[in-house]
C-alpha cells in the first residue's frame, strides 16, 4: 500500500535528470538525495499562496456546509414543515447527479453573480455539492441519537425551535457534524474540474488546480519538480489527519453502517 | 397511546410559526438557487443548440442532442468505459477491504504507521495519487520494471497508458488502490457492531468458519455492504481527476469517462447542449444503477 508513495517521497528527493533513468532506482543511495526541488519550488511557486487559498475554502466550505446542512437535518428530522419527505427526497436524489454533470448551469450562475475567478466562485458551488450528502448524515444522526423529548421539555420551558437548535441539536450533533466537517474539509483538496474552470489567475489558485497546471507547464517531465510540490501538498492533510484521528475513522465511516 | 400523539402533533402544528421558515428556508433557497436551478436549466439546455455570450443566440434542437450523443461512437466508448471501471473497481475494492478489515478486526490497536499506510492513499488528493500513478507507469517506469527485468514475466515494456485497455487497466488499479482503505475503515466498523454472542452460538453449534461468514458475518453487515455498493457506484460514475490527468482521454479519445468526455465538449467543442444531454443520460444511467443496486440487495436477501 504504501511502496507508491514511498516511491513519490524519493523522487522528490532526486535530481529531476535522474527521475527518468532506467532501471529505476528504487532504493537511491542517501547521497543523491537532496532537498533542492523543495527549494525550487518554494522559490518559483507560490505555494504558500496555494496552500492559504485551499485553506480558505476548506475551512469556508465546512462553515457554510456546516450551518446550511445542519439547519436542513434539524428541519427535516424534527419540524413541522408541509411536504418535507418529499422535499427531502430531492435533496437525498441531488446526490445522484455528478457534481461534474451541472457544471455548465452552475458556470452560466457563476458568472451571473461574477463569481468567475473568485474563490468564493468555489466555496458557494462545493457548499452546494456537500450539502445533500451531509444533511443526510446529519439528519440521520439527529433521528437516532437525540431524543424528541429533549426539544418537548425546551418547548415546556417556553424556549423556541432556535433554542433547540442552539442547545439541543448542535452541542449533541456535534460527533456527527465533525465527521461531516472531515470531509467537506479534505473535498478542496481533492477537487479539479470545477476548480480549474473557475479559478483562471494564477494567485487564486487552489492546490489540486496549481499542482496540475505545474505539470502541464512543466512539459509534463520535470518529476522531481513535480513530486515535491505534491508532497508538500500532502503534508497539511497529514497533519490534519494526525490532529483529528479519532474522528477520522467515524468521519470516514459515518452512515455506514445504518446503510 | 393514540392521545400522547395526537398531543405532540398539535404541539408541533402549534409550533409551526415563521421560526420554523426561518430555520428551513435558508438552506431551501441556497439549494434551489445553486442546484436545482442548475438542474432544470440543463434539462432545458439539451434541448438546445446552447450558446453563451453576448447576443448569441440558441435555436432549439429538439430531441437532436441526445440523438448526437447516443450516435458519438467516442461518447458510446465513454459511457462503456465508465460502466468498465464501475464493474471492476467497485467489487474488487470492496471485497479487498472487507478481506483486511476481517483480517484485523481483532487486533485491539493497529500501530500508527499500518493505519496511516491504509489512510493515506485515502486521504491524499485524486490529484497527486493519479499523478504518482502516472509516473509509475510511464514507459521507462517503475511497473515495467518490476515486470520486466524484476520478474521478467512480460519480455518489452508495456506503453500502459498509450492504448485503450491498458490504460483503463491503470486508472482501474489506481481507483481500487485508493479506495481499498476507505472500504476497510467502514467494514471495520461495521464488523464491530455485530454482536459477539453470535459467534458464540455458532461456536457451540460447531460452525465452520466459513459457515460463519456467510450465515453471520454477511447478514450483518448486508447494510454497510448496501451503503459502500451504492456511494461507490455514484463515486465510479462521478471518476473525473484520474483519468484526465493520467491520459486526458488521450490516445484518440480511446480512454475517456463520460465526465472527461463531458468536459472536453464543454470547454473545447464548446457544445453545450450536447454535454447538457450527455449529463441528463449520465444522471438517468446512474439513477438506474441505484435503484437496480437496491433492487438486488433488497430483493435477494443475503441471510
């Protein structure tokens, strides 16, 4: 499982000349390895850059997901509100339509709100891709995990649907709504054909979109290059993943096992 | 009993004021206005010639894009591609997963780096991973190397991402390496909820391991079996990144998904009423995957 990036590790680590040698050289020999792409690319990319407007998304995305799906899950789970199975079945169906599949409609919108190389031209439209998904999990934890009686008793207590949800729903959601944030956080990392369509200057740029057009600029053969800009991508997910690991498994699996 | 519900439902009418349209409208109007609308408009837009810009104008077409689309020789190879990977990578990532998650279910604590070498194909980026891949099996790559000279069980090298089969090979091992650590961590889980005293039973009855897994083990977990057979099946039909950085399609359109295939007609043919109703078939194709999935899991009952 891992020999591929291990293998991704060492040839950031090579002479870019050498990346190409046959046979390969698995297992190099520790004086040719050197630092000197992670130079260059700190020099010549702006991946500082890169990585904040990635960040930015992320967390902008897992925000708004955050409130707008949380808000739909309570509303679905427990309001009284005319037609809402109905109402939730289309939003559940949304999820069958390839994110990638309305990406005229949304560009046409897009630039309507001039939204066209914005990051926010991203963080709205991932906000949109994420919600159904996240709404469902969320809407099925709230179902199975918060008893009904607790927004009865806030209810006696003259409190409103606000109350609930600031008291009850978000504080007892919260495991689900940090596995949900997981996701929606790594998905701008992931993502590249919205991205690369909406994102045209070079200093707005998120990571996956900057990585794949240093490689097309890059003739498509400096791998060297290429491999350390993609490992220095890898390190904020790692991180990430070793700060949050307890939740990373419940996030990775969340609204499995109900099917 | 009948009261006690009559009573909470004439609470909750009760509470039905513009505080619950507060609560639900936000998020109502935001996916109205960034998916629906979108929806809707595509389904209009395959019925046109759709153009963008200024004073441009879109005659309407009628039925005549899904004609071009069901006649595009290289647009019957995307959706047969797509359908290729779905069948191929969708099984096997599952049944590898559900194989290491068996094999470590009962260790208590995995150390830190078998479970960051499982997590990290995972959590990396499409984008990275499929670059990786690439690099590995370029011609003078690591692959054909270990075929070649290391086991020499293929005499040349093979071009892997230069003809059609091939290529689809990679993208195929690619998906299944990446996916089989998300499809171990859910099959774990789901494994841990299945109640010991089972196995217990079946120990006294003298069960088989084998008989085990099948009138146990299975059963249980039918509906995690259910949720990753279906989240994997909309993910294969959503495979843009990794085939249009490891061959954009390319040679000659051979390798092309239905989403690369889309994107291209969009940002370089500039046909948009064709993609329009490439993706109206691609959403019908994946809706029918869905409920023939359900269908099968439902109507066949493991146990």
């Amino acid at each position: 499982m891992v020999i591929p990036m291990y293998y991704m590790i060492v040839s950031a680590l090579k002479d870019n000349a050498t990346t190409f040698i046959y046979p390969p050289d698995f297992f190099p020999s520790l004086k040719i390895l050197d630092f000197r792409n992670f130079q260059y690319i700190i020099e010549n990319v702006l991946f500082l850059r890169y990585l904040l407007n990635t960040l930015f998304v992320a967390f902008m995305t897992v925000l708004l997901s955050g409130i707008i799906s949380s808000l739909l899950a309570y509303s679905f789970a427990r309001l009284n509100i005319p037609g809402k199975k109905i109402i939730f079945g289309i939003i559940i169906s949304i999820m069958l339509v390839p994110g990638l599949a309305l990406i005229v409609p949304q560009f046409e919108l897009a630039s309507w709100f001039k939204l066209t190389n914005k990051l926010w031209g991203v963080i709205l439209f991932y906000t949109a891709w994420v919600i159904p998904f996240s709404t469902f999990l969320l809407k099925g934890y709230i179902e199975d995990n918060i008893s009904s009686e607790l927004d009865e008793s806030i209810f006696m207590d003259g409190g409103s649907v606000f109350t609930v949800y600031r008291h009850i729903i978000i504080p007892m959601a919260s495991p689900s709504i940090a596995a949900v944030s997981i996701l929606n956080f790594l998905f701008p990392f992931e993502e590249l054909g919205w991205s690369q369509a909406i994102l045209k200057s070079d200093e707005i740029r998120t990571l996956p979109v900057a990585i794949s057009m240093f490689f097309k600029a890059h003739s498509q053969t400096d791998w060297g290059y290429v491999f350390a800009m993609t490992t220095m991508a890898m390190i904020p997910v790692i991180i990430f993943y070793l700060l949050l690991q307890k939740y990373f498994v419940t996030g990775l699996s969340s609204g499995s096992i109900k099917g | 009993m009948d009261q006690v519900i009559k009573l909470k439902k004439k609470r909750k009418l009760n509470r039905a004021d513009w505080r619950t349209w507060l609560i639900f409208l936000p998020g109502i109007l935001f996916v109205l206005l960034f998916t629906i609308y979108p929806i809707l408009k595509m389904f209009v837009m395959s019925f046109f010639d759709w153009n963008i810009g200024f004073q441009a104008t879109s005659p309407f077409m009628g039925l005549q894009n899904y004609v071009d689309v069901l006649t595009d020789p290289i647009a019957i190879r995307a959706i047969i591609n797509t359908f290729v990977y779905a069948i191929v990578t969708v099984p096997l990532q599952m049944i590898i997963g559900l194989a290491v998650a068996l094999l470590i279910n009962g260790i208590k604590r995995l150390n830190l780096f078998f479970r960051l070498g499982y997590y990290l194909p995972v959590i990396t980026s499409w984008v990275v991973v499929a670059l990786l891949f690439r690099y590995i099996f370029a011609n003078s790559g690591l692959m054909n190397y270990f075929l070649v000279d290391v086991l020499g069980v293929v005499e040349e090298p093979v071009n892997w991402l230069g003809s059609r089969w091939s290529a689809l090979a990679s993208a195929m091992l690619l998906g299944v390496w990446k996916g089989i650590g998300w499809n171990m961590i859910i099959f774990l889980a789901a494994l841990q909820a299945v109640p010991k005293n089972l196995y217990e039973a079946a120990d006294i009855d003298g069960a088989s391991r084998r008989q085990k897994f099948f009138y146990i083990t299975l059963p249980s977990i039918k509906g995690t079996v259910t949720f990753a057979l279906v989240m994997l099946s909309i993910g294969a039909f959503n495979t843009y990144t990794p085939i249009a950085i490891l061959t954009g399609g390319n040679p000659m359109h051979q390798t092309e998904v239905v989403l690369t295939w889309m994107y291209f007609q969009t940002f370089e043919a500039l046909n948009m009423g064709y993609s329009a109703a490439l993706s109206m078939i691609v959403t019908g194709l994946i809706m029918l995957v869905t409920v023939f999935l359900f269908g099968v899991t439902r109507g066949k009952k493991v146990a």
